[in-house]
C-alpha cells in the first residue's frame, strides 16, 4: 500500500480538477499478474507468526481501522490482511495507492487480493483521495497507508496519516514486520523481499486514537509518538 497520505487542505483551483490515473497497458497488466501469481506462490511457504497487541483485530465490534505499514514492508501487506479477514470474515479494505505508473501495477495486484484502491498521494489527487478514504470507512471499510511513502524519508512519518484519522475517527493501528530470510532492493526504502520459506512476524501494534478536536500541536505531538511506537516495532 504505497503513496502518502493526502492532506486535509483546502485544495487550490487547479488541484480540484478531477483526476484520473491512466489506465494499465496490456504489458502492464501482465506484470500485475505474474507479481500476483509469484507473492501466491512464495507467501505460501513463509512460516508467519502473528502478534495482535492492540486488541482490536479480534473485536468484530471495533468498527474501521487505519492500518499504518512501513512502505518497505508492503511484501507482508497481503499476509496480514488475510490474518485480519479470518478474525473479521465480512471486512473490507481500501488502500492508499501512488497514482504513479508503479502504483497502477500495485493497484491491479491487490485487486486480484479483493482489496479496494484508492489512488492518490500529497501532490497528484490528493483531495480527491482524502474524500474516498473517508467514504470508504463510511461504508465500513478498514483503510491501509504506508505513512513514509512513496517516497520517503524512510521511517518518517508523514503528518497526513493523523489527519486522516481525524477526519474518519478510525483508530490508527501501526504494523511491522520481521523478516529473519530476505533480499534488500536498492530503492530509498530499501525495500524488504522475503524469500521462500522464510521465517516472518507481523505484529500489530497498540492503537493511537486521535480526537476529532485535536489542536494542530497536539496533532504533531500524535504523529511522533506514532513513529515512535512503529519504529520500536522496526528490527532492521
């Protein structure tokens, strides 16, 4: 689930046009198919543990989540949601995704997966995105960013992710994942592949609650405690 959270601002004349994110070429579209049928493949030998601290995946009661991942880790994006899917069979999920030409790849994966994309970061669509994030969690959806992405800092977490959880009321739930066998890529995030029959961790971190009448600083003070909580869940 890549791309950065949108911001709440007032958009500008000429970020309140509509935008559509192209379309895949046929080429494109079998990248997306060959990724989904090699992450079935592959994840299917991974031993994964799974550690639920915060309490809500098990209530089915808890209402829609906002579920916080590393952009790094999106290997075990998909693991992870299966976990939620068998404790709450009738979730749902939308997530955020670039509306670059990768992120439009990513999308038609997780589609295959049943999982809802909402296209869009802070500087393409943004508005936009904000307003089918908070439409999805209407309808009950769970909602899914990489607060870092889709281009980094890595491990810094962007300001919009809060404001997202504010506007919706979903409780931010931040995830991390342990990988004891895996490759490194060479992007900024060095992203994480997992190798076959690896040894993984998904832990679902405590939750972090933001009022809908919180204060820009008391906002800002919520993203850091956020990154703090992720990053000591982070093992590198």
């Amino acid at each position: 689930m890549s791309g950065q959270t949108p911001k709440s601002s007032v958009p500008s004349r000429r970020s309140a046009a509509i935008v559509v994110p192209k379309a895949l070429r046929w080429h494109q579209k079998l990248v997306a198919i060959l990724i989904y049928v090699l992450i079935r493949a592959v994840s299917s030998t991974w031993r994964c543990e799974v550690v639920d601290q915060s309490g809500l995946i098990r209530n089915r009661q808890s209402g829609a989540l906002l579920f916080g991942l590393w952009h790094n880790r999106l290997a075990l994006s998909m693991v992870a949601w299966r976990y939620v899917k068998k404790m709450q069979p009738n979730s749902n999920l939308g997530a955020l995704i670039s509306a670059s030409k990768d992120g439009g790849i990513l999308s038609n994966v997780l589609s295959r997966f049943g999982v809802q994309s909402v296209r869009g970061s802070s500087s393409r669509r943004g508005p936009q995105a904000l307003l089918e994030l908070t439409s999805w969690a209407e309808r009950g959806y769970h909602l899914a960013i990489t607060p870092d992405g889709p281009r980094g800092p890595r491990y810094v977490v962007q300001e919009g992710i809060v404001g997202l959880s504010q506007v919706t009321g979903c409780p931010i739930i931040p995830v991390s994942t342990r990988v004891q066998w895996r490759t490194n890529s060479n992007s900024w995030d060095r992203f994480q592949i997992p190798l076959p029959f690896a040894s993984c961790k998904i832990v679902f971190g405590e939750p972090v609650s933001v009022p809908r009448d919180v204060s820009n600083a008391e906002r800002e003070l919520l993203r850091q405690d956020l990154e703090k909580r992720l990053r000591m869940m982070t093992q590198d």
